[in-house]
C-alpha cells in the first residue's frame, strides 16, 4: 500500500495529481499532453479589501483557477470556506474538467474560494466580499471565458450579485455569466435539486447493474446541505430507507428511516438537525461506518481516508462530494470491493444542470421543469454507463475509468487544437 503521511494524503491536489498519473500511465498518453492536463492553465490570487459592519477594513484571499478551456469555458462553482487554499481550489478546478468531460458538456474545468468564515459573516459583509471578488475577476469570468457557480456555502442569492456586479461593469445585464441563479433572474427550473437529482439517478443505476433492489435499500447521508438533503430528499421519494444522516454538528440515526421531509422542515425552523424527534442523536463519524446498502459523503474533501476506510461497511459509496475519498482509501475501498461511484460522475448533475441553464440564458428561452429533468436524466445515465463500459474494456475500477475516459476527450481536443505559439 502507498505510504503518505496524514497530511499528504489529504492534500486535495495530490489526490487529484496521483489519479490523473495513473490514468494517464494506463493511457498511455503523450508526454507533452500530459504536461498540459496536469497542471492549471491559469491561477488567479486576489486580495479583497472588505468594510465590515463595525467600521473596520478586512481584507480577504481569494481564487479562481482555470485548469482547462480546451472543450469550452470555464466552469466551477465558487467555494467560501475558512480552510480553503490554493492546493485545493487546484484540484477542485480540474476535478471540474474532468468532470465535464465525463458527461460530455462543452465546458472546461475552473474554481474560485475566499478564505473566509461565512457563518461569521453578516449578508451585507457576504455582498460586499462577493462584489469585490466579482470585481477584481472582471477581465477573467464571462459567458465565454468562465462561468462560475454555487459551492460550499455559496448559493442563489451569491450569484444573484455576482451577475449583478458583472452586469453593472458591462453596462448591461449579463445573465449568462454565472449559473445556479434565482430563477426570476435567467435560473434555470431543476438546478437547485439537480446534484441530488444526479446522485439518485447514479443510484438506481447501481442498483440495477448489481442486480439489488431499492425495497430495503439503507441509505446514508454525510452532508445535509444542498447536495446532500437533495439527494436524501429524493431517494426517500423513490422508496429508498435514509437510516442516518450525518452533518458537521451532529448526526442522527433511525433503522425504519428518516421522514426527509420532515427533518428538512424541522432544520428551516431551528438551524439545526439536532434534537429532531423522528430519529436517534448519533455520533456523525460513527454513522459513516454502520451498516448500509449506500452510503453518501456529500460535503467536503477528505471524509473517507485511511484512518476509517476499513471500517466502512457500505456496498456503494456514491460521492456526493467532491474528492471525499482519498488514495489510499480508494485502495482499501476496492480490496473491500465496494462499489465506488466517483465523484466527477456522481454530483455531474448540478453542473449539467448549470449547462442547460448557461444554454437557456444564451437562447432566452426557458425549458419545463420536467424538460430539464429528462433531459439530466439521460445524460447521467448514458454517463454512468460510458463509465461503467471503460471500465469492463480497461479492467480498471470505476474511478479509474471515470479519469481515463475523461482525460481521453479532452487531451483528444487538445490535440486536435493544436498549440498555440
Ligand atoms: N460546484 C458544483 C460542482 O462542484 C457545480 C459547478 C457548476 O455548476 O458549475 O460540480
């Protein structure tokens, strides 16, 4: 087994780095591509002056990275975190390449994060770093250039002013210049649920290549917010058990299931999932290792490593998240022959979602709810399956096929474009 320190192991960019490695060694690709796909195109560090509430100057770190514009655009969600770093905004940039060519949209890869800790943050401070960045990116973003998105603590109304900004500097509004928006402003009917709606539907994909039934079929939720309560949300409705769902401030527990329902209106008025009545208090790492048929990590990096990957006792992991599992778990998870459904497939929806969305403000002319649903519908399933088929051919895992698949098209174009000298 590979041997790394704790600290290596997470690093998101060298989990990114080792899959690219292998899956490029195992395609055999040009060594000259392979230095173009390995490292960003572009890495953007602003530094945002900010008035806070009480009188006073902050000034906030910011990134956006372009890993690659080779199949189009940029794309990539914008992530507010107090642990962001350059390393990961890196990886997660070309988690999104990759990404977007495993369901084949015409989009290149890109990221963005503030350091900063929003739950501190008043929603006029929120707006005014989001304004600032948005400022300071101007030249860099656009519907033809990169078009950012939702992310870890990041939402419509972020966006909302994101477009705002940019439409206020091009004298124009500019709806197409960010995704994931309220619908009243160029949003796109579905995209709110449409990670979750991805994650299901890779789901009962699995269910169906392995031949097991969604009747009795336990589920469990790490992450309980967009992506997560989403994906509980909607495998409830197709009959799926949720028995435990784990957030960062707690977690809970009921082997008859949880009324998702239920739990998401309980959460809208106390903030919180603790002290919900329709399940048990449980440990939130605890949770990750019961016994289940699904399990979803669908919050951050780095929940599955080598210090609990032996113990998990699920037959699918389903990745919600992004890079939620680390190298050396996937090694452990494979021996243990767990049926990992990667990341750059499994939460594809929300930016194929964010395609159509980005499509529809360039037509002016928006898509039934059921429109866009079919139409997600068939990309992940097509996805899962070109997946699962290179998979077969290659006699590799699943992540692996993901990558080879993915680096295959887009060092396919880069190619074919050629370098620019
Ligand atoms: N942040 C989401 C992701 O990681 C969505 C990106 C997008 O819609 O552009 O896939």
């Amino acid at each position: 087994m590979t041997t790394l320190t704790l600290e290596q192991e997470t690093n998101p960019w060298e989990a990114q780095a080792a899959r690219f490695d292998d899956a490029a060694e195992r395609l055999n690709l040009d060594e000259g591509i392979k230095k173009v796909l390995r490292y960003p195109t572009r890495e953007i560090i602003v530094h945002i002056p900010v008035s806070m509430d009480d009188g006073t100057i902050e000034v906030f770190t910011g990134y956006r990275v372009q890993h690659s514009i080779a199949r189009g655009p940029g794309k990539g969600g914008i992530r507010y975190a107090p642990d962001v770093s350059l390393d990961e905004v890196r990886a997660l940039a070309s988690w999104m390449t990759w990404k977007c060519a495993v369901v084949n949209i015409p989009f290149g890869g890109a990221k963005g994060g503030v350091i900063c800790d929003p739950k501190k943050m008043s929603q006029g401070e929120l707006e005014r770093m989001t304004r600032r960045y948005t400022a300071e990116l101007m030249e860099f973003i656009g519907p033809e250039k990169d078009v950012p998105a939702p992310d870890v603590n990041t939402n419509e109304q972020t966006m909302a002013w994101i477009m705002d900004t940019y439409s206020m500097h091009m004298r124009q509004t500019v709806t197409s210049v960010v995704t994931g928006k309220p619908l009243n402003m160029g949003g796109s009917r579905g995209r709110r649920e449409a990670t979750g709606r991805g994650v299901s539907i890779c789901c009962d994909q699995a269910l169906k290549h392995l031949g097991m039934s969604v009747e009795g079929c336990r589920v469990i939720v790490q992450g309980f917010g967009n992506v997560g309560s989403n994906s509980a949300k909607l495998l409830r409705d197709k009959g799926y058990t949720i028995i435990g769902i784990a957030e960062w401030d707690g977690g809970l527990y009921n082997p008859n299931g949880i009324n998702i329902d239920a739990l998401l209106e309980y959460r809208a008025k106390h903030g919180t999932i603790n002290g919900f009545d329709g399940a048990d208090a449980a440990d939130k790492n605890d949770l990750l290792e019961r016994p289940c048929e699904i399990l979803i990590p669908a919050a951050t990096e780095n929940v599955i490593t080598s210090k609990n990957a032996e113990r998990i006792r699920a037959k699918i992991l389903c990745e919600g998240a992004n890079g939620p599992t680390t190298t050396i778990a996937d090694e452990i998870l494979s021996d243990k022959k767990v049926f990992v459904i990667p990341d750059i497939l499994a939460n594809a929806g929300g930016v194929t979602t964010s395609y159509f969305e980005w499509v529809q403000d360039r037509m002016g002319y928006f898509w039934s709810e059921k429109e866009v649903n079919d139409r997600l519908e068939r990309i992940m399933i097509d996805s899962f399956d070109d997946v699962l088929s290179y998979a077969t051919a290659h006699k590799v895992n699943n992540r692996t096929a993901a990558y080879m698949l993915a680096i295959d098209r887009v060092a396919f174009t880069t190619k074919q474009r050629g370098m620019y000298a």
